[in-house]
C-alpha cells in the first residue's frame, strides 16, 4: 500500500510538468471544450433554430379562413390578416385582434384529415393487392435442382 501512495505522489509532479511544457499542443487541453459546444450546437442550439424557422414560416402563410389556436388555448378563424396582427372569428359575434406571436399554431380541418386518411387506406390497400397479384417465388422449383445436383449415395455392399 505505501509502495502505491509513494508512486502516485511521485507521479502527480510529474503530469502537471508534462501539461505546462513548452512542447506540450494546446488544442489538446481545449479540445474537451470544444467537444462540449458542438453537442450544445447538435442537442440543443440546432433544433431550436429549425423548430423557430417552422414557426416564422407558419406564421408567414396564415391566410382568411384558416382555423389556429392562440398560446392562450382560444380555438378561432381568421377573418383577416394584418401586417403584424390578424383578427380571429371566435364565436358568431366575437372577433378578437391577436398579434401574430400569439399564435401556437393552425390546426387542420377535419375534411383534409378525413381526405388523408381515405388516400393512406387506398394506398395501403393497392400494395395489398399488387402483393396477391405477384406470384411468391416457387420452392418446388429450387427443390427440384437442388436434388438433381445431388446424387444419391449409393450402397457399395460395404458395412
């Protein structure tokens, strides 16, 4: 156990020597650094970007007539669209001017979700079909050549 204590206490001067050289390269002591801030950039920075850039794009092509939602939870259709604020149809009599950061986003009517779900089912079920269509690959065929490259052992009478 001494032998142990005495070489690590020995050892320490010794890499705080090597660390402090003159020849020693310095990218090397900031390169735990650098990988730090390229995985913020990839986990954190880089998504939030995208994420904001669908959002501006979002807000950019609100148009009469779509249905959103506010940050607030208020469902609504915009009646109209101005240059930083749209005003939104709540209820028959109920129009409210919202700025356009107030919006979470625009839900999608029912009729196109109902027209997707009809094309998804219709491609599902046109794969289905070409599927029974295609004839699956014989294996009597593959069978058949295969015994016929092997011969058979015969019996040479020995035991």
């Amino acid at each position: 156990m001494n032998s142990l204590t005495s070489f690590l206490l020995m050892a320490a001067p010794d890499a705080a020597n090597t660390a402090n050289a003159p020849g020693a390269n310095p990218l090397v002591s900031f390169l735990p650094f650098i990988l730090i801030i390229g995985i913020f950039y990839f986990l954190i920075i880089r998504p939030q970007n995208k994420k904001q850039k669908e959002t501006q794009k979002m807000l950019d092509s609100l148009k009469k007539g779509d249905k959103i939602v506010t940050v607030g939870g208020i469902h609504g259709t915009i009646q109209s669209v101005k240059d930083k604020s749209v005003i939104v149809k709540i209820d028959d009599n109920v129009k409210v001017e919202f700025s356009r950061s107030a919006i979470s986003g625009v839900e999608t009517p029912a009729k196109d979700k109902e027209e997707k779900d009809a094309k998804e089912v219709k491609k599902i079920e046109d794969d289905a079909a070409r599927d029974k269509a295609e004839p699956a690959p014989s294996s009597t065929g593959t069978e058949a050549a295969a015994s016929e490259a092997k011969p058979d052992k015969k019996d040479n009478g020995t035991e």
